[in-house]
C-alpha cells in the first residue's frame, strides 16, 4: 500500500502556488484508480498533514481513446461548481506524460459497494439518496451543465453519510442539445441511443434508472449485451417487484419516459416537478442542501485518510512512459 506526499511550494516566478510531487508510495483506491488510461492515489499534504485524491491519467492514453475534449470538460465543469453534493477540485497540472487532477478525499466509498453488499436499499435509504442527487442535479442544471454519468459507482460517501457525486468526464455545458455518445449503456437514455441530440433530460431518465436500481437491486434495463440493453430501453417496458412502494412506481415511471418532451424534470416546472412528487412527500427540501438530512448509512471511518472503504489492488510495476511530442503536449497547454 503506497502514498504520494505533496508539498505546497511557489514556483520561479512567484505568481502562484503549484504543488510538488514526491512519489514515496502508491495507494490504490478504487476501480477508477485502476482504469483505462490513468488511477487514482490517496495523497497526504506533507505540511498540513491533509488527505487528497489524486487522479492522474497517461496523455498517450487520452488520445488514442480520443478523450481530450472530455479532459477539458472534466476541469472546465469542475472549477465553476461549488455545492456540498460534488467532489471538490483544487488544482490541476500536467507534465511530459500525463494530467493531474487534485480533488478532495471521500472516505465513505462508492455507492455501488454498499448496494452490492446490501442487495438492496429500503424505501428510506433510496428516498435520502435521492433528495441529495436531485438537489446536485438541480444545482448543475441551473448552470446549464449536463452530468450524463449518473450511476451508484459514481456516488461516494462521506464519513458522515452524506453523498458526493465525482467523475465528471462526461460533464459539459450544454445551452441547446449535443450529440455525443456517451455514458453507461443500462443508464443510458433513449434520445442518446437514437443519436437524435439531448440535453439536461437525460440525468433525470438516469435518475429514474438509479432509483430503480437502489431498490430493486438491477437495472430495469439489462442484457448481455449493450445492443439488447439498447432495444430494451428503447422499448422502456418496466417489470416492477412487488415489494416497491406505490409512488416510487409512479415516479420511476414518469422519470423513464421515452418523449423526453413529456418526462418528470423536464418540464416547464423543471426539477420543481420532481421535488413536489409524492414519494418525497416526507421531504423538508429547503434543509437538503444543508446536509441536515439524517444519513441512513454511516460508513466506518477511522480517520482521515482511512481509505478501508475502498477496493484495494496489488501493486503495479510503472514503467517510466516516453514524453508525448510538442504537438500533443500543445492539446493540453492550459490543463
């Protein structure tokens, strides 16, 4: 298990503060710390003795997979937002070979690894969970900021229970519609599929699909495939179990509407709509964003960089990556 310490100094110029890297040791966190093109390593401050994330992705990498607009995205979203429900980014830099992202640690773990080891949420469990995502959601949609990624690993906890949406590489300012394909297939919503452009409307279908899954322990929509994925969602044909509650199924329904000029949160009323829903009936929306919501799952932390709550991976040899030319440096000048 390794840690990287980091150590504030001013650069040559004097002009602002950048932060040093000595690699000491590494620890992996998690599933996105193991991923295609970079990982993520718990960082300790060496002056305040604080905890960080630090995401670090290969250059080489982003490029063959044609991922630097959604790099951009990722930081441009991420240094304009400021709410109790999203990952905190604080600085960024890159060198010869790959990008950093410095970004709060929460200690809690994902979402996905307390509902995989539950099975699944109770009606009160899914109703916290989802008042704090609407108000996130809420928050980015008054910014005219599209998520596109919402899903249960993409949720962490802090240690108080409270949630954090990260991974916002699918982010992106969205004044009309846009095109591209992207995101998890059992989330996706259906205009993204039909390739036909979409908008904000499609973080509330997502919703609808994760409000599904907490409870019911699956997706509504799944295969072995992403192609049958596709055709299910298309048909959007859901089988309810027994167990939910009335409005939840009411709700779900009207959040997985296919015309996404008709679906729950797209409406003139916007995420209002959702809010006035009656499953939330028990809901004091005005206390939400003021995390005074009381947490039904509270996760073992020990301490501040406890990272327990995380998948651990052995250690990986690093070879020592070629510097990209000039020309692809030149992509990522501003990064």
């Amino acid at each position: 298990m390794d840690i990287y310490y980091i150590q504030r100094q001013k650069n040559m110029m004097g002009k602002k503060s950048v932060f040093l890297l000595e690699a000491v040791r590494w620890w992996h966190l998690s599933s996105a710390g193991t991923g295609t093109f970079g990982r993520v390593v718990l960082v300790q401050d060496r002056r305040t003795k604080s905890y960080f994330a630090l995401k670090s992705m290969r250059i080489v990498d982003l490029i063959r997979l044609k991922q630097q607009q959604h790099v951009h995205n990722e930081k441009e979203v991420l240094m304009e937002v400021n709410h109790p429900f999203i990952v905190k980014l604080f600085w960024t830099w890159h060198d010869e070979r790959c990008l950093f992202m410095l970004m709060e640690f929460v200690p809690g773990g994902e979402l996905f690894s307390y509902l995989r080891s539950r099975g699944k949420f109770g009606n009160d469990t899914a109703l916290f969970f989802s008042a704090e995502i609407i108000c996130a959601l809420e928050y980015l949609h008054a910014k005219d900021i599209v998520y596109r990624d919402l899903k249960p690993e993409n949720i962490l906890l802090d240690r108080e229970g409270h949630i954090k949406l990260t991974d916002f590489g699918f982010a992106k300012k969205v004044v009309d519609r846009t095109c591209t394909l992207c995101g998890t297939p059992e989330y996706l919503a259906p205009e993204v599929i039909q390739g036909k452009g979409h908008g904000l409307a499609v973080d509330w279908w997502a919703l609808g699909v994760l409000i599904f899954e907490m409870l019911s322990g699956y997706p509504p929509f799944f295969d072995d495939n992403p192609f049958g994925i596709y055709q299910k969602v298309l048909a959007a044909k859901l089988n309810f179990p027994r167990h939910l509650d009335f409005y939840v199924k009411d709700l779900i329904k009207k959040l997985l509407v296919v015309d996404k000029t008709k679906r729950l949160g797209n409406l003139r009323g916007g995420a209002e709509d959702v809010k006035k829903h009656r499953w939330f009936r028990s809901i004091d929306w005005d206390v939400v964003p003021q995390r005074r919501l009381k947490p039904t799952i509270i996760p073992k932390v020990m301490h501040e960089g406890d990272s327990s709550n995380f998948d651990t991976y052995p250690d990986e040899k690093r070879k020592k990556e070629p510097a990209v030319s000039p020309k692809d440096l030149e992509i990522f000048k501003n990064f």
